[in-house]
C-alpha cells in the first residue's frame, strides 16, 4: 500500500510481521485520519452485554497494513 491509497473509513488488517506493537498484530483497525507516512486509526475494544468497549487507537505505517475494504459504521 502506498501514499493516497488510503481513505477515511477505510479498513485496514495489521500484518503480525511487520506491525511494531505486537499487541496488535492481526487486528482489523478503522482508518480515521490518513497521514504521509501511513494512517492513523482505531482497533474496536469488546464491551459487555449491556455497553459497547472503546476504541485503542493507534498510528501505523504503510509498511505495517494491507487493505481490506470499508467500513459501515465508524466512531465520530
């Protein structure tokens, strides 16, 4: 993936071997801002039966994702 392939809303897949923070490795994140060296976005927490988790965001380079489609819902 490279400069301008990415778009807000965008998901992407977190490669577990080049992804710098292990913690998450294969996660689906949401793309909310994209930047010049990659993107920055947020991985979906679990919550419990009555209330939805939050987000952990985090800053990944191109390197680090791959593309995998859209998302429908996003946290504004």
């Amino acid at each position: 993936m490279k400069k301008g392939q990415i778009e807000k809303g965008a998901v992407v897949q977190l490669n577990p071997e080049t992804v710098k923070n292990k913690a998450f490795a294969r996660c689906f994140m949401i793309v909310t801002e994209p930047k010049s060296f990659g993107t920055q976005g947020y991985v979906q927490a679990l919550g419990t039966r009555e209330e939805m988790g939050g987000q952990a965001y985090y800053r990944v380079t191109f390197e680090e994702m791959e593309s995998i489609g859209f998302t429908h819902w996003t946290v504004e």
